[in-house]
C-alpha cells in the first residue's frame, strides 16, 4: 500500500484495535540505506505491532535494510513479492520477483542471518507475464504447472526461513494491468490458497484479497492461519474494530467511538503540527471514519479541503468530528 500505510494512517488505524499487526507502506532497501534513515523508518510506540515491508532483489542489501529496520523497533520484516506495479517491475523486484524463488530465498537467507525478528514473504498465487494478458484463461485458470511454480516458491521460502508466507489470492498479470485493475480483473482463487496450506501444513499462511467484512474473515481463519485486509481497511477502518470484538468477545474494556477517536487523532496532530507535520499529511488517512453515515460528505469535505488552508490547525478536527454522524461505539 505504497503512499498509503505512512506512520500517521498507521496511527489512527491503532486506535481501532489494539491487537491487529500493521504494515508499513513498501519501502525499498536502497531508500533506507542511501537516504533519510531515521524519516523512513520512524514510527510513533502506540503503532506497535507494526512491520517493515520492504523491497528488494539484493541479499546483502536487504539484509542490512532489515537490520536496520529491526534496530528501529518493528518487530517483523517482510520483503514484498507482490506488488505488479510497472514502478516495480521496473526495479526487478515486487511480483515478478516470483519468476526466481532461489534468488527470493537467498534474500530471505540473508535477512534472516541478520535479525532475530520474523522474516516473511509478502506475494500472489503467480504471475501472468504481458503477452499472456489477452487470455482470459491465462488470468482465470490455475494448471498443474502454476501450481508447481507455486509450490516450488513456497517450498524455496520455507527452507531459507521464512517464518510465514502472506498470500494475496489473485495472479499478478505483469505489464498488462494497472495496480487497480490487478486488485480486480485476476479472478479471486482462495481454493488455490487452502491447497498451498495443505501442501504446507507446518508454514503459516495468511490469506489476503477481497476481504470485506467480518464474517468473510472468520470463515477463513476456520483453514488460513490469519487474514491480511488492504484497502477494505483504509476506507472502512471501522472493520478493525468489528473484527477485535469478534475475536475477543471478553475484551469489554475495548470501545471504540467516533468521539474517542476524533481526540485521539487531534491531540496526536497537535503533537505532529509542532514538529513541522502538515495537516493534511495526517487528515487525509481519516477521511473513511464516517463512511456511508449522515454527516460524512460535510466531514470529509472539511478534512479534505479546508485541512490546505492556511492556519488549519488541530481544531479543524474536532470541528470536522462535529459535523460528522452521531457518535457510537464499537
């Protein structure tokens, strides 16, 4: 989630459930060691679990970029091979990084070597190259040989050390589709995903891809070790908050209300604002909290818009919660 996940979306997402592991946006290796260290890898403690996504083709460079990250404080390193993004592919790594899973499982050999956090694999179920994206059946179909491919990634994983393998249930088609329509158009294939957890039954395996309510999740950790939710959570964060209650129906002491949250993100922008922060650096992640609510049009819009004025400061954040629905909890 590349210019999504930063430090402040990472911030008010927490206030949602204080369990739920996030992740950094994808940060590339040579970022972290050729430029601003300490700006890409800082993070607030009450984001906590977070984990470092990075990105990379080269052992001894994401070794050092994971070490780095782990003297940071996540407490989790995963080296993206996913992403079908041209940007990416551009660079050699992301999804297309799936073609080679002996270089994939000596960057996570090498990683490994240098931390002691767990080091995991972020990917698809395989990749469709360019010339195959007119072929509906390339895209929706899963051969013997694709799922060889697949198994034989997994397998170069495990060996190196990979402690757990994030499945985004989708093909990447590399070079025909945009980032949006790859999250889209490659049909959904959770059965291949439950088959690689047969076929793995000692490696964790988390599923990722579609996901959109409460129910959806919980039926899929009846057979994956854990869910992975994107974008359903960026634009309807509330989901987070459904989920904590479902999965720990004894935590009373957990409430989650638009009221709370709106202090919470204001007192932590008065915070940021002091230090240099823009406004809408931090507003602009918020802009999910009333999403299909009276009010919410009016809220966004303040966040949105009046947050570039100049003199916006953290009040327009409480202003923008007044304007928004009723408070309620979850």
């Amino acid at each position: 989630m590349m210019d999504w996940t930063d430090r402040h979306c990472r911030y008010f997402l927490r206030g949602f459930s204080p369990t739920v592991l996030l992740y950094t946006e994808m940060i590339t290796a040579a970022a972290i060691l050729r430029g601003d260290r300490q700006r890409l890898l800082a993070f607030d403690p009450e984001e906590q679990p977070v984990a470092l996504q990075l990105g990379g083709n080269e052992p001894a460079q994401l070794a050092a970029a994971a070490a780095a990250g782990e003297e940071a404080g996540y407490c989790e390193i995963n080296l993206n091979c996913g992403c079908p993004s041209d940007r990416v592919a551009s660079g050699a790594f992301g999804a297309c990084l799936m073609r080679e899973p002996q270089l994939v499982a000596a960057c996570v050999a090498a990683m490994r070597a240098r931390v002691g956090v767990p080091v995991t694999v972020k990917m698809r179920i395989g990749v469709v190259e360019r010339a195959q994206r007119e072929s509906a059946l390339s895209i929706a179909d899963f051969d013997e040989g694709e799922f060889a491919a697949l198994h034989e990634f997994v397998a170069a994983i495990a060996a190196a050390g990979c402690a757990c393998a994030i499945v985004h249930a989708r093909k990447a088609v590399l070079g025909g589709l945009s980032p949006k329509e790859n999250r889209a158009i490659p049909p959904l294939r959770y059965d291949i995903v439950r088959e690689l957890k047969s076929a793995f039954p000692t490696l964790p395996i988390i599923v990722n891809g579609g996901f959109r309510d409460t129910r959806e999740v919980i039926d899929a950790l009846g057979w994956s070790d854990g869910v992975m939710l994107g974008r359903e959570a960026y634009h309807r964060p509330f989901v987070l908050a459904e989920l904590y209650r479902a999965l720990h129906p004894q935590a009373t002491q957990h409430t989650v209300s638009h009221d709370a949250l709106i202090e919470r993100m204001a007192s932590y922008a008065e915070r940021e604002l002091a230090q240099g922060t823009r406004l809408p650096a931090i507003t602009r992640h918020m802009l999910g909290l009333y999403g299909g609510e009276p009010g919410a049009r009016e809220y966004r819009r303040l966040l949105s818009h009046a947050a570039r004025q100049p003199g916006s400061d953290a009040q327009l954040i409480r202003d923008a919660g007044r304007r928004g629905a009723p408070a309620r909890c979850a």
